[in-house]
C-alpha cells in the first residue's frame, strides 16, 4: 500500500507533483454504469456528502478527474449507509470492480472484506480526531492494510498517518516463522518430497476476472510428465457459482489443488517457500500478491496484460506469457535455470525497494487508480 500526496478542496495538486490542466469529465447519466466505455473501470467512491463541505467537494472534483481518464464512478455518501452487509449489495448490484473512499474511518471501514481492492483518501477528521479514539484508530488501521493505496493532501498528514501506522509504509511483507511447509504439502495433498518438488502458486479470489481455471489443462499435462510440479491455487470464494465451477475443475486435473483463503502472515510464508508465484488474470492493476513475491525474492510468471506488463519486465522482473503453452514452456525454463532465478529474483527485489514504498508519490488519481485494476491477492 503507497501513499501519496492528493487534491484538497482547493483544488490544490498533490504534494510534491506540478498542477496540470484537467480535461473536461464525461457525463453520467441516470445513476446507472454505461456500457462499453473503453475499459474503463466501474468504481464505487465512498464520501461524506454534506452540501458545501470541504469533503463534499473534493469527492466531485476526483469523480470528474476519474471519469475524465475513462472509468465510472458511482459516488454515495457514507452516512446513507449501516454496515458492510449494504455495502455489499450494492457492490453485486451494480457490478463495482473497485472502490475509493474518502476519510479512512466513515468511508474506509465500509469497504473491509469484501474482496474488492480499493484505495483511500485521508479527509483530515480521521487524522485529527477519530485517531484518538481506540477502537476507530484499531479499524483505521485494518482498512490501511487492506487499501492499495492511501492519498494525504499535505506532507504533515502523510507523516502522522506513517507514525501511527508503521506497517503502511508500502509493499511490506512478513511471513509466519512458525508455519509449517510440510503440513501446509499434507493438507494440500501433495505427497511428494519437498527437496524435489517445484510448487507455483496462484493467489486470487475466485472470480473470472482472476481467470484461475486458465492454467489448469496445461499444468495437469505438464505434471503428468514431471510429477514433482504442482499448481496451488489460494483464495477467497468470491463468486459462488463460480467457485463451484472451479472445485469442479480443479478436483479432476491431476496437479493442481484448491487451498481456502489463509491469514496474511501464513500467505506470506507459502509465498516465501513456492518456487514461483503466478498470475493468470485477465484484468489486472498493480498485483499485490506479484509485487509481495518480489519482495520475499520469489520469481513471478505473470499473464501478458497491460497491468502486469507495467510491474513485470519480461526475463528482468519476472517471466511474461502469453498462453498456457508459453506458460509451461517458461515454467521449464525457470526450472531448469538457477542463474535466471537468481537475476530475475535480484531485479524483482530492487524493483519493489525503489517504486513501491511509503515515499513514493503518485502523481494524480488518473494513475492511482489503476493500481486498483484487479484485486491484491489478490
């Protein structure tokens, strides 16, 4: 999760960027998403609506500035809304692929757990007053774990948020040092010696943007040659029909198990003890889960989209495919070649040192969300 510096009511840029020019946004009309918009995402944007405050006015001008790169945004005032169970209706409903929330605790803690990403715009209050407050300064921190990004209109408040929340300080992993890989291989089935054995991991929610059924055919194949090549798909069940539609799947093909969701720390252990973490999505932002592998010298074979193309160089950062055929060709080359591990691994690291922590700035909205393409395991 990064931080940056964002727009105040003013219409001030953010901090540490140079002011430029806004193009005209695009009309909404009737409350409802349009069709076929050039890619654009549909994002749910969460804020205090109070007519003439300074928060009000800011969720319109970053509405108009999203809507004026191509995606819609579906704008609620928080107060209209109980809990996460609404929250959650109306992310079925409308078909929200991501979301935005203006103030860390009255927009933020709506969005927790539902299984889309989302980033976060301080609004002051919650940096002033609600951080005092135990149980709020509590869920103001579990909303910064989950968010992809968080925007701090003045350097001071980015500051204030960094002391409090030392762990939001970017793409920070930290693996259980108690997990057990061996019991991890038992429960997923996996009999084979784990000296010999190359496990690829897959984390996502099960959902089809995610695509994780893309691999399956190929990788059953390749380990009916090479039996010590696994596939291990780890994740929420997002989409319940379509989670039956995967166990089914993935229940025939020889090779590849279906793992629940686990907590973050187990995650990252499993993460740190795969030979390779993989993703197959077919819409993809700035992957959380590529990005932790980077972090924890793990090297990524990643679908060949724009969104994983931004992050993974390919045969620099990680391993770029096409189809499932170039996926297991690559996957035999990464195998059988230490000193491409070992560069891949090297850049992938310095990669994540440099671009993607706490310090680093994005320079408008425009670009801060398209991290939230896709999901973080997402």
């Amino acid at each position: 999760m990064g931080a940056a510096g964002g727009t105040d009511p003013a219409g001030r840029p953010p901090a540490g960027s140079a002011s430029r020019p806004r193009p005209r946004a695009r009309s909404r009309r009737g409350g409802r998403w349009p069709g076929g918009d050039g890619g654009g995402m549909r994002l749910l944007f969460l804020a205090v609506l109070r007519p003439h405050t300074g928060n009000a006015v800011t969720a319109q001008r970053v509405r108009d500035h999203l809507e004026a790169a191509g995606h819609v945004c579906l704008l609620k005032d928080a107060f209209d809304f109980d809990g996460p169970s609404e929250i959650a209706a109306l992310i079925q409903a409308e078909a929200v692929e991501a979301a935005l929330a203006l103030h860390l605790y009255r927009g933020g803690r709506l969005l927790l757990g539902h299984g889309i990403p989302f980033g976060i715009i301080f609004g002051g209050t919650d940096l002033n007053e609600d951080i005092n407050q135990g149980e709020k300064h509590q869920v103001m921190g579990k909303v910064l774990e989950e968010a992809r990004f968080a925007v701090a209109f003045t350097e001071s408040m980015k500051e204030m948020a960094r002391l409090q929340w030392p762990h939001a300080k970017g793409i920070a992993t930290a693996p259980n040092t108690a997990f057990n890989w061996d019991a991890f291989l038992q429960r997923a089935d996996i009999q084979q010696s784990a000296d010999n054995l190359h496990v690829f991991l897959l984390i996502c929610g099960l959902r089809q943007v995610k695509d994780p059924l893309y691999l399956v055919d190929a990788f059953a194949e390749w380990h009916r040659e090479e039996p010590n090549v696994y596939m291990v798909i780890v994740g929420p069940e997002v989409d319940p029909v379509f989670t039956r539609e995967v166990k089914a799947k993935v229940k025939r093909a020889t090779g590849v198990r279906l793992i629940p969701e686990m907590p973050q720390g187990d995650l990252h252990a499993v993460v740190k003890k795969c030979f390779a973490l993989v993703n197959s999505s077919v819409s993809e932002g700035m992957s959380a889960a590529i990005l932790e592998a980077m972090d924890l010298e793990v090297p990524v074979l990643a679908r060949n989209i724009p969104g994983n193309a931004a992050v993974v160089t390919h045969e620099v950062t990680g391993l770029l495919f096409s189809d499932p055929q170039e996926f297991v060709q690559l996957a035999k080359r990464l195998v059988s070649d230490p000193a491409l591990e070992k560069e891949l691994v090297a850049n992938g690291r310095r990669y994540v040192r440099m671009y993607h922590s706490w310090q680093v700035e994005r320079d408008t909205y425009q670009h801060l969300v398209r991290t939230l393409e896709g999901s973080p395991e997402d």
